[in-house]
C-alpha cells in the first residue's frame, strides 16, 4: 500500500514537474527545458520528448543531426534522432552522481544543424530512499566522571545518509534511560549531530557502567534506521571542564595557501592542576576525512596549519569543530567550532571548447557564414570567472558573442579565395578578468574548398609559331598550354580547336590538336608557294562544373624551302625548250650585248636568288656573261679567223643551301653589216608595231590598275574599320609594322639599276634580285645598237629615247601600283 502511494505521488510530481517545465519553455525566449526523473531507473526508460516540448518536426532529426553535445552528462542520456524522445542510457545513482548536492540537475545542449540551433535541456535526477543513516562505527565508549553536574554536554558521533531531501538523516532516538537525555545539532551540510547531555548527576557507587542505544532514522515513506551502541563508564574526580578564550574562531584564507601556513591558533585553559589541568587539542569526532586531508592541529599548541591543496572551486568554506581535553583520570572535554572562509584566488585559466565545427568551407561562402561555435568558462568566480575571447585582426572571421553567456559564433566576415590563401590557422585566445588575469589559447585550422572560379590562362597571347614548308604530315609541329590556378577537377585543362565554316578559318582542317597536352600536329603538308601565313584559335576548357574556358590566337607563318628548280623564260625555242639564236654583226665593239638570260625562282630570299654561268663556250676570250643580271657582252671585236657561229651553255642556279639549276642554249651567229642592217630595218619595223601596241597595253593596264588600287585602298580600310585589334595581324603579319605597305631597295649590277619593291616582312627573309614572286617583269628594250647604228640613224634614237622615257615613267607608276595590289612585287628599272 505504502509502495502505491509512493509510486502515484511521483507520477503526480513528475507531472507537476513536466507541466513546470512547458510553463518556463512557454515564457523563455531561449529554448530550454527541464524534466525530472527518479533514480535507478531502468535502461531505456523515456525522460521526455524533446523534439515535441520544443516543437521541431521530428521527420527532419536525423536530417539536422540532432544530438546531445559536450555536456558531463551525455553518457548517462541518448536521443533518438527518429522521435526525438530522450531516453536513459542505465541506472542513475543520485548518489554518486550529485553526492550531497540539491537538487540534482545534469544540463544537457542540444544541437541542430542546417540551420545551426542549440537547445538547453536540465534533467533533475530525484532521489529515492535507497540508503539507511550509517554511523562510523557501531560502538563507542564514554568515560564520564561522576562530578559531572547535569547539563554537561558530550558530542557523539553522527550518522550519514547518502539520500537527500526528505530522504535524508531525520532525526535521532535515544534509547530510555534515567540519567541523559538527546540533544540534536544541525550543521547543515555536515549534517546533524547529535549530543548526549546529562539530566541527572551520575553516582559510580550505583552505577558503573550505562548502555544506551542510539538510533537515527531518515524521513523516507518507509522510514529506514541505523544504530549505534553506546558504553559509559563512570569516572571519579576532575570536576573542571576547559574553557575556550574566545567565543568565535573565523579566519580567511587564500586558496593558494602553501603547504605548512598557520591558519589560525586556538587556546583553552582549564582550572584543575596537574595533569587534570594540561590541555590536549583535538578535531572534533564530527569532522569529516577530507578536512581532516587538508588541515591538521598542533595537540599541544592548538595551531591549525594547511596539510593539503585547496581549491575554492571545490568548497569555499569549512566549519570545524575543535575538542580541548584535560589529562585527567576522566579527562574534560570542550568543543568549539572554528570556521575557515576559502578567497578565490586566479588560479584556473580559460578553457576554450569548439562546437559544431566546419573545417572546410567553400571558397564562395558568403560574408556571415557561420564555421564553429565557440564555448568559453572559467572555474574562478567573480572577475576571476569573467572570460572574454578574442582572435587575431587580420583573418577574414570574426566571433559574434551570443545571448548565451560565454558563447561565441565564428563567422566570416569577407569573401575567401583559395587560390590566395586555401588555409587559415585561426588562434582562439580567451582572457579573464583577473589581476593578473590568465589567458588561453587554441588554435583551429578551417580549410577553403576549391571552386571553379578561374578560367585557363595561355602561357602567351598570341602565340606565333614558324613552320618550315614540306612538313612531314602527321608530324608534331608545336604546343599550346595553359594553365588554371584552381585545383583537382577544376584544374585540368583540355584543349580544341575552334572550327567554324568562314574562309579565314579554311585552313583548321589541315591540323589536329592533342586534346590532353595541347601538341598540334599537320594533316597535310605545307606549300610556301600556296599560302604563307594563317591563324586558327584553341579553346582550353577546365573540368569544373560548370566549366570555364578561354581561347588564343596562334599564328602559323610558314618558312619557305628551296624546292622550285629555277624556270629559264629567255630564251625559249618553239618547242619549249631552252635554247635561242642571236645575230650580231661582225663589225661590233667590245662591250655589246648580245642577248639576256631571262629566268625566275618560286621560292624567295636566297633560295629565290639565281645567279648565272658560262657552263660552256667556243671561246672564252669573246663572250663574258654577267653573272647576276644574265647579260651576255662582247668581250672583244671580232677577228677574220673568229668562228661564224658560237654556243654558249648558260647554267641558272639559286642560293639555296641545296642549288637547284636549269640550263639554256644561246647561240650566236655572227653575220656581216650589210646582213646585220637589213635585219635590223626589218626588226625595227616589227619593233615599232611592238611598241605601239605596247604603249596602248600600258595605257590600258594603268587605267586597269588604277582603278584596282583606288579599290583596294577602299576595301583595305573598311575591314581595318570592321575588325579589332586582335585580327590586325592578318593584314600585317609584323608586330613592328610602322604603317608603310611597301619598302624600295635599289642597287645597281653593271650597267643597270634594279628597284625591288615588297612589304616589309615578319621574319628575316630577304628579297633576291632573282626573285619573281609576284613580281612584275617588265621586258628589257634598252639594247643598243652599234656606234655605227647611232650615227646612222639619228632620227630614230631621238624616236627610242622619247618612247624609252614614256615607258620608264609608265613602268615606275605600274610598278608602285601593282605592289600595293599584288603586296610582293620587284620591277626593273
């Protein structure tokens, strides 16, 4: 019956309890909690529902990784992350757990994530009456002397009850007896103590010994109890007992205190002599094992000095009683307490603890996001447990203190770049208030995940790149790279080439690219005498989600090579062969020319640069040939025994590191005057018909070229206007281009002088006078007849000079034009 009414008076408690609880949850801003349970509750057994006290919809626990955090009490509970319910992890022991404490409270944190909250949860533990009072020992003797007069007190030694509340120590019974009475002392902490006082005098002659029972019991529903025999023997003589000189000992004391320091004295006299009357010092019975650790008293001197460490933390104050003893037959006995006060001194440094801890972050986070919760405490009190935490001033995070005391969120406070800095080594430092005050350091690492923010860089921009001619097709020609500063997937690069279908892009089809490593290799082989230069663009993209890329533009100028065999063009038989007939007359000087070798080479610079030889001759003394205009000259008059008919071998050979050359047939006939007249009238006859029709081919050709050129200058501009800056480079290939589409070299080769005209060029080729690249050739009419012609025909030479002075003059000008049109060509002037 009595177990019923226990059990439905803790369901009605812990109901009250549960319904306090929701009240205070109600009228709290902050979320807390407090539930109450009885100890040595089974395993398993449900605390309460904190998922529905707090009002969380208990589907997204586990989502939000709900869990109990860095509390002294997180081994005795568990949450289920399903339903939220708060459940106990084994038996409780009031006992151990709190010991003496009330009430018992274990405060448990609670926290969710996503976003981020921490709820406070007390659980009081309530006790149960599963302890009887317990005395130090189950006997105890008392010599009392039979002069001592009624109301003399004598201290016995108290009962413990490891239960709290009203479980506790109650009250004591003494068993019946005509001579004591009980008196109870309550000390609070250190319990009740109970004293045997005298109510009638004792007579040894009657009585020599007495035995009582002492019985304390505990106010448990049922009660529990613990006994204690008491033997008293009767003693003759000693009727003083000694006297404390003063009323009250209190004294202060550091908790710091060294080993060895006097703590206070205390002094008795008694008025018996002899040995009745010497003092001897003791604790009282009362006085517990551990302030018996930390102090000890001189017996004879009464001196109380520290034995051990103290520690405000764990206890500020001690009340102890001290006992002074006669040495008597039956000695006196007097107590008196004495109460020590612990000073907090700055002992304890700041303790730092990280909660709810994100090392890594990406590098996009926004300004706010939260990293870490910081908790701070000090086990000092007062200023001394005052704790303010602090970091260093150059990191992007701060700490924002929360309305929980001494807690902090570590929060960023700017932007963060990886590739900057991908590490931050966050020093905590935690500082009380005291003097001197003692600080705390903790160091956490929050490192910056990578995000793909940076596009591939090219090592250059534009790339130029020089391919010889005759390329090896297939073959690897140059590289590409680029580089990203981000890193893992975002950082590897692939490469493309971007093709789309326009005329500039024709040639991306003739090359591949490695799409790993950025090696372009040739699909075809390349021909100088086709195209010279052309640029394409490669695309790097990173592997980042979503990707990034960039594109350069590279710019491939094509070397040239000697592979065109030079091609004779003077002089050319009917056939097509290389070979030709010259008539002179006998009668000529030393000097005349006789004819000139015309040829050119498709290839430029040097390997364009064709240079001429005699290969072979009847006679070596009459013809010379010039070997770099091709001019062949009379080396002497002719002679009667001369043979009438020469053949000259002319060999034609280029520069090139291998000379390829082609050779022509010139042969000279030599005839007499009269011959060489007739066939002169007739020659310049046609000559004159050539010439009118030439002057009216060159009349014709420079309105042609004149209107080409205003046409071109028009188009040129327009497309300077249209494009950017980026493609200019397609129309003027040199990076040091000054504006100047054409550049003139003049020099001189015996008696003729050479003008060469061409763009200026990118690499360092050179322009051959024997180069006929787009190069207009106009026909050499300068030959002149003999001494002998000159004078005979002087109406005639007056007629050439003005028709060589309007050619000239028409040459220059379609020269100059047709360079600005063809954009390579060398004239002769």
């Amino acid at each position: 019956m009595e177990q019923r009414r226990y059990a439905q008076w803790l369901k009605e408690h812990g109901k009250l309890t549960l319904m306090a609880a929701l009240l205070a949850f109600a009228v709290m801003t902050r979320a807390q909690i407090q539930y109450s349970i009885s100890e040595e509750q089974k395993e398993g057994a449900a605390v309460g529902n904190i998922a529905k006290d707090l009002g969380i919809d208990h589907r997204t626990l586990k989502e939000r990784g709900f869990r109990i955090v860095s509390t002294s009490g997180e081994s005795m509970f568990s949450v289920n992350q399903n339903d939220g319910v708060l459940y106990v992890n084994g038996k409780i022991d009031r006992e151990k757990v709190c010991e003496r404490s009330t009430p018992c409270l274990i405060n448990l944190k609670i926290a969710l994530e996503n976003p981020l909250e921490i709820h406070y949860v007390t659980v009081e533990i309530l006790d149960v009456n599963d302890h009887a009072p317990i005395f130090p020992a189950s006997e105890m003797h008392l010599e009392i002397g039979e002069s001592a007069l009624p109301g003399a007190r004598f201290q016995l030694e108290s009962a413990r009850d490891s239960d709290s509340g009203s479980n506790s120590l109650h009250h004591y019974k003494l068993s019946h007896n005509d001579n004591f009475r009980l008196e109870v002392k309550d000390r609070g902490e250190d319990g009740k103590i109970p004293i045997l006082i005298l109510q009638k005098p004792l007579d040894r002659e009657l009585t020599r010994t007495i035995n009582l029972q002492l019985t304390a019991v505990d106010g448990g529903k049922p009660a529990k109890s613990g006994t204690m025999d008491i033997t008293i023997e009767v003693i003759d003589i000693n009727d003083n007992v000694p006297v404390f000189t003063k009323d009250v000992y209190s004294v202060m004391l550091n908790e710091n205190a060294p080993l060895g320091t006097t703590v206070i004295q205390v002094n008795a006299t008694d008025l018996d002599e002899g040995p009745n009357g010497e003092i001897v010092y003791s604790f009282g019975k009362s006085v517990n094992s551990k302030a018996r650790k930390l102090f000890e008293i001189n017996t004879i001197t009464g001196e109380i000095t520290v034995k051990g460490l103290l520690d405000y933390e764990d206890k500020d104050s001690y009340e102890i009683d001290i006992e002074a003893s006669d040495k008597g037959l039956v000695p006196m006995i007097t107590d008196k307490s004495v109460t020590i006060k612990i000073v907090d001194v700055n002992d304890n440094t700041p303790e730092i603890e990280v909660t709810s801890f994100s090392n890594s972050i990406p590098e996009d986070s926004r300004p706010g996001t939260t990293v870490a919760l910081i908790s701070v405490s000090d086990l000092d009190s007062g200023l001394n447990g005052k704790v303010t935490c602090s970091l260093e001033d150059d990191m992007p995070f701060k700490l924002i203190p929360s309305s929980q005391h001494s807690t902090y969120s570590l929060v960023t406070t700017s932007p963060l770049d990886r590739e900057t800095k991908f590490q931050y080594d966050i020093t905590l430092a935690a500082k009380d208030m005291g003097q001197p005050s003692l600080s705390s350091v903790k160091t956490i690492t929050v490192l910056i995940s990578d995000v793909n923010d940076n596009s591939p860089e090219f090592s250059f921009s534009p790339y130029a790149f020089y391919v010889m001619e005759n390329n090896v097709p297939g073959k690897f020609l140059f590289s590409v790279s680029a580089t990203d500063k981000d890193s893992n997937e975002n950082a590897i690069v692939s490469y493309h080439i971007w093709r789309e279908s326009s005329e500039e892009n024709k040639y991306t089809s003739f090359i591949n690219i490695n799409s790993e490593n950025g090696e372009i290799y040739a699909l075809k082989s390349f021909d100088f005498e086709t195209v010279k230069t052309f640029q394409f663009q490669v695309v790097a993209t990173d592997s980042g989600t979503p990707s990034l890329s960039s594109n350069v533009t590279v710019n491939v100028f094509i070397l040239d090579q000697n592979d065109n065999v030079p091609v004779i063009l003077y002089p050319v038989s009917a056939n097509g062969s290389a070979e030709g007939v010259e008539e002179i007359p006998r009668n000529v000087n030393a000097g005349h020319l006789v004819t000139k070798v015309r040829a050119y080479d498709a290839d430029i610079g040097y390997n364009g640069w064709l240079l001429f030889s005699l290969q072979e001759v009847s006679d070596h003394s009459l013809f010379g040939l010039d070997r770099y205009t091709g001019q062949i000259r009379t080396l002497r008059s002719f002679t009667e025994t001369d043979e009438a008919q020469h053949k000259l071998l002319i060999l034609v050979k280029d520069n090139g590191n291998i000379s390829l050359s082609a050779t022509a047939t010139v042969i000279v006939k030599i005839v007499e005057p009269k011959e060489a007249f007739a066939a002169s009238d007739v020659k310049n006859a046609v000559k004159d018909e050539e010439e009118n029709d030439v002057t009216f081919y060159l009349i014709i050709t420079l309105g042609s070229v004149s209107v080409l050129f205003v046409i071109s200058i028009i188009v040129l501009i327009v497309m300077q206007c249209s494009k950017s800056t980026d493609y200019s480079s397609k129309y003027l290939q040199d990076t040091n281009y000054d504006g100047t589409l054409c550049h003139s070299i003049q020099y001189r080769s015996g008696d003729k002088r050479y003008m060469l005209v061409g763009p200026r060029m990118s690499i360092g080729s050179t322009i051959a006078p024997g180069s006929n690249r787009n190069t207009l050739v106009i026909p050499d009419r300068r030959r002149r007849d003999s001494g002998e012609q000159h004078t005979r025909y002087p109406e005639k030479r007056k007629h050439e000079q003005e028709m060589e002075t309007n050619r000239e003059r028409l040459t220059e000008y379609i020269g100059w034009s047709a360079c600005r049109v063809l954009n390579n060509c060398v004239y002769y002037m």
